[in-house]
C-alpha cells in the first residue's frame, strides 16, 4: 500500500466557485492511474504493469489510454515510454501499440489514429550539424532527435515528421546550457481542429505549430523568459495556454516562479497569466500541465509537488489537492514523493464518465 501523508488531500473546496467533475491523475512511479470526486475520493482506478511515460488520460468513450515503459529502445533518457495501451471502464486491454522509442506525449485522434512523440538516433552527418548546447555532452549513442508518428488503428505509420530534417535547426538551436543528448526534448504534441500539431521542446524554450500537410513550422513562440515550458495547447478561442515552468538558468531571482500563460498566437502577446503570490509559492521546474476548463477557470498540476488546484480567471484558487500518495519503495527517481506530470477534470455527464460512476 502507498504511503499516506496526512497533511495532504483537498485542502480548498468553494462549491459555489469550483467547477465540478471527477479529476484523473497518475503518480510517478506508482502503477496506479486515480480517478477522484471533489472531495478527493477515489472513485475509480486502474492497475498498470509498470511506469508511465509519463501519464494516462480518457477517451471520449470511457478508455484509458496509457504509455507504459519498455525496457527495450533508448536508454537514459527521461520519460520514455515504448508500449501504449488501451484499457477499458474494467482494465481489460483493448487496444495496444509497442514502439520503444515513445517517450512522453500522445493522443488519439478524432479520425481513429494515434499520434505520439518518439526518438530516433540520427547520423553522425545530422549530428554534426545540431546546434548549440554543451558540447562533449552527448548520449552515449550520439544525439536522439524527435520525430512525431501517426498511426492507424493497425499500428501502421501514416505520417511522420523530423525535428531534426523538417524544420531549420539553426531556427532553433539548443540552449547553451542543454546537454547534447537530445534535440530537443519534446514534452508535448497537441493536435489542433484543422490537423495540425503543436509540438513543445524543453532543451530549445520553444513551441511551434507544424502544418500536417507541408510540415512546415507555422507559427512559433520562443522566449527565454517561460523557462523550458509544458502543455502547450490550443483553447477553442484559438489562443495558447501553457505551463511555464519557470526553470530555465538564466532566470534568477526573487521573481522566480511557475506561471500559467495564455497567449495570442497572431500578436504572441500575452492575454493571460496565473502566478503565485509570492511567485515561488508556485513552482515546479519540471513536468507539470494546466487545463481550461468549461467554466472559464483552470486546472493546474504543479507536478513537482503533486499538488492539483483550481483557480478563477481572477487568480482565486476554488479547489486545491495535494496528493496523498507517496511512492514507498525504491524507485531509482521518484521515491517518497508523489510526483504527477498532468491531471484533468472530466464532468459527471461527460462521454468519459457519464453512466459509469454509481
């Protein structure tokens, strides 16, 4: 059983303000994806054969749909995940897909198919040609790069798209603090209504749009100043929101802190943010997600700290939860803490939920 910490659990609840649903999370290290109320119950769960790279979310019908890490593909590099699977309401396995380079991000499609980010080792000519970073700081094996894969329901590839040879590196060269690992560490793809994907990278400060059809980059926003950000996604406003970590090392100082930022992708100017008060009362410097939600307020995960919580467009945290889950054996990166890369809040008569729950 998972170590309970009994400072944890909701800790603000505003019925009046909150908007209500069922909330899914994952801990890090644990093999358990967690369905709770807003009381912080767990109503549902779902057993796992072994970590997630990194979450699980559901489906328009009820499935969960998980990255579970091979022990297969590249080593030593984070968030790798290698085997998607499909559960249903019960745990059964519907649907599953193995390719050991997955790592981090993927989603299902409205058409069936299932995008997802991947690595692929490039050769020595491309590597050579990668810029920035720390140089005599690469993977064992060279330089991994991301490419984003489309499958069908047959796990057949129907699209694909190289970082490394699709889009101008020198457009985008890594940090000069970044190892030379990876280029460039994608941490989201995000499908957009007309087709196309957001992608977001970690090691560069950059997000971009990629038209499906060209694969060309469209539109783009990098800025020092976020701090290697997560979750980039489009609102149906058409703006951006995100998670700005706040971590990158050239930005000190009392100031520093996590935000939520929504931004106008024509102007790139910003139209809304969410910070804490004082700043570094809300922080995590790695993984970490937010979610707008029907009412206009958001949801956001400060993985760091397990901590899921609610605010207004305003900036007042309705609903908060510190997970009480600890991971309670050795796990070589995430023992004794309860660590989760997203949540998101479903409502009760939602396609996900609706009918299941008694």
């Amino acid at each position: 059983m998972p170590s309970l910490n009994p400072n944890t659990g909701v800790i603000t609840h505003d019925k009046a303000k909150a908007t209500p649903g069922y909330t899914l999370f994952t801990t890090l290290g644990m093999y358990t994806t967690r369905l709770i109320d807003m009381d912080g119950n767990v109503v549902h769960s779902w057993d796992l054969p072994n970590d997630v790279g990194n979450y699980a979310y559901l489906l328009e019908n009820g499935n969960l749909l998980a990255a579970i890490r091979t022990e297969e593909g590249p080593q030593r590099l984070p968030a790798k995940g290698g085997h998607l699977i499909e559960y249903d309401w019960d745990g059964n396995i519907v649907w599953e897909h193995t390719d050991h380079a997955q790592h981090h991000d993927f989603r299902r499609l409205k058409n069936g198919n299932t995008v997802y980010v991947a690595w692929e080792l490039l050769d020595e000519e491309t590597q050579a040609k990668v810029p920035g970073g720390i140089r005599g700081r690469e993977h064992p094996d060279g330089i991994y790069a991301d490419v984003i894969r489309e499958i069908d329901p047959d796990g057949n590839v129907v699209w694909e798209w190289h970082a490394a040879t699709d889009m101008d590196m020198n457009r985008f060269p890594l940090d000069p603090t970044a190892t030379r690992k990876e280029y460039a560490h994608a941490n989201t793809i995000s499908p957009c209504d007309n087709g196309d994907y957001l992608i977001n990278w970690r090691l560069n400060n950059t997000m971009a749009r990629v038209d499906r059809q060209t694969k060309e980059v469209t539109w783009a926003l990098n800025n020092i100043d976020y701090g290697q950000h997560h979750d980039v996604q489009q609102l149906e406003n058409g703006n951006i929101l995100f998670y700005a970590n706040g971590a990158d090392v050239h930005v000190h100082g009392p100031e520093t802190g996590s935000a939520i930022v929504e931004v106008d992708p024509v102007a790139n100017k910003e139209v809304w943010r969410y910070v804490g008060n004082p700043r570094r009362t809300f922080i995590s410097w790695f993984i970490s997600g937010c979610q707008r939600l029907s009412s206009g307020n958001t949801l956001i995960c400060e993985g760091l700290w397990g901590r899921l919580f609610e605010v207004t467009p305003d900036g007042e945290i309705v609903w908060e939860y510190v997970s009480p889950f600890l991971v309670d054996w050795d796990h070589p990166a995430y023992v004794d803490t309860n660590t989760i890369f997203r949540c998101y809040r479903y409502a009760a008569d939602s396609s996900q939920i609706a009918g299941r729950l008694p």
